[in-house]
C-alpha cells in the first residue's frame, strides 16, 4: 500500500516537474526569440534605438528575472518606476520559484521514470498524465472565448490578487511599448504547446509500457 501511494506521489511530482519544465523553457525561449519578434512586431518604431541596443536592456531584464544573483534592475536606456520595480521583483521570484521546483523534483523524476521504465509500470498513470494533457485545453479554450486581452487580466489577477502594479505605465515604465500585448500572446502559446507535447509525451511513453508488459508477459 506505501509503496503505491509512494508511486502516485512520484507520478504527481513528475506533472509538477513537467510544468516547470514547460514555464523554464518558454523562458529561455522567449530570451532566444526576442530579436525575432523585435522584426515580426516592429519594435522598432516605438522605440528610438538600435536593434542592438533594444536587445542589450531586453538581455537585461531577462538576467534580472532569472539570475538569483541579479538583485538590481536598472535597465540602461528604460527608466522604472517604484510599481514597475515591484512588478519585475515579483515576477522574478516567480521564476527563481519555477527554478526551485525543477531543481527539487529533477531528481525524484528521474528516478521514478527509471524504475517505472524498468517494471514496465509507467501505464498505470497513464490516465493522469492523459487528464493533466486535456485540463489546460479547456483553459485555453475559455482564453479563445474571451480573447487574450481579458485572459492576460484575469491570469494577473489570480496571479497577483490585489495588486495593480503589473498595469504599465508606458509613461513611466516605457519598456512595456517594446513588451506588447502579442508578445505575451506568443509566450503563452510557446508555453501552451510545450507543455501539450511534454504531457503527451509522457502519456505516449506510458502506454508504450503497457505493450511492453503485455509483449514480455
């Protein structure tokens, strides 16, 4: 009985570790994209800087929000106002949170995907990880519904109840006008589609355990 709740909660971790996996790459992606999107979206006509420039406080920023080393954020062509600071602060310890969680369930996982492989037993959770692939559809389903606009604020206000900071002022915080709603729009896609293959993948793999255990039986 241990023994299976042990393996369920395995199971489990490896969804969460799936999911920081997804957010981390989206991340890295988004870093490595940006020159891209600064050609697609046109940044360039917002802002009176060089491409190489804009990219030099983009590199910045990202560094910021992902080095646990990077405690100050003073972009060198982008002033920040005390809400906007906050914002990019929160946010970052959202990511360092993404980071841990990774790190912490790396281990558990691999280890759990290993024995499961080797006892043929990775089927069992076939189920989970197939439920964990559909939930988010109906997510983005209800985001197609309202439209993007009203999905990123209601996806802030769960994420940050009762705090307005993350409402730019492209006045005071003008490195939002090079952050443009399609940008994030492109972030949650990437996020989206990532974490469909990973999910899936993993239920691919689980099924694929189940006709190994019915071959070798």
């Amino acid at each position: 009985m241990k023994s299976i709740l042990g393996q369920r909660f395995l199971a489990l971790l490896s969804i969460i570790w799936l999911l920081a996996l997804a957010i981390l790459l989206t991340i890295y992606l988004a870093w490595l994209a940006y020159p891209l999107e600064i050609d697609w979206l046109n940044l360039l006509d917002v802002v009176k800087l060089s491409k190489s420039d804009l990219l030099r406080n983009y590199h910045h920023l990202l560094n910021y929000l992902t080095n646990p080393f990077h405690q100050v954020l003073a972009m060198p062509d982008f002033p920040s106002s005390k809400d906007g600071l906050k914002h990019f602060s929160d946010v970052k310890g959202l990511f360092h949170l993404a980071q841990l969680v990774f790190l912490i369930t790396s281990l558990p996982t691999i280890y759990f995907l290993i024995k499961s492989w080797r006892n043929k037993s990775l089927f069992i959770f076939q189920n989970l990880y197939l439920t964990a692939a559909i939930f988010p559809i109906f997510v983005g389903l209800l985001g197609v519904a309202i439209g993007f606009n009203e999905f990123f604020t209601l996806f802030h206000q769960m994420l940050f109840p009762g705090d307005s900071s993350w409402l730019f002022n492209p006045y005071t915080d003008p490195i939002i006008n090079v952050l443009p709603e399609p940008f994030f729009m492109h972030c949650f896609i990437t996020f989206f589609v990532l974490y469909e293959l990973l999910m899936s993948l993993f239920f691919v793999i689980s099924r694929k355990t189940l006709k190994l255990r019915v071959s070798s039986s």
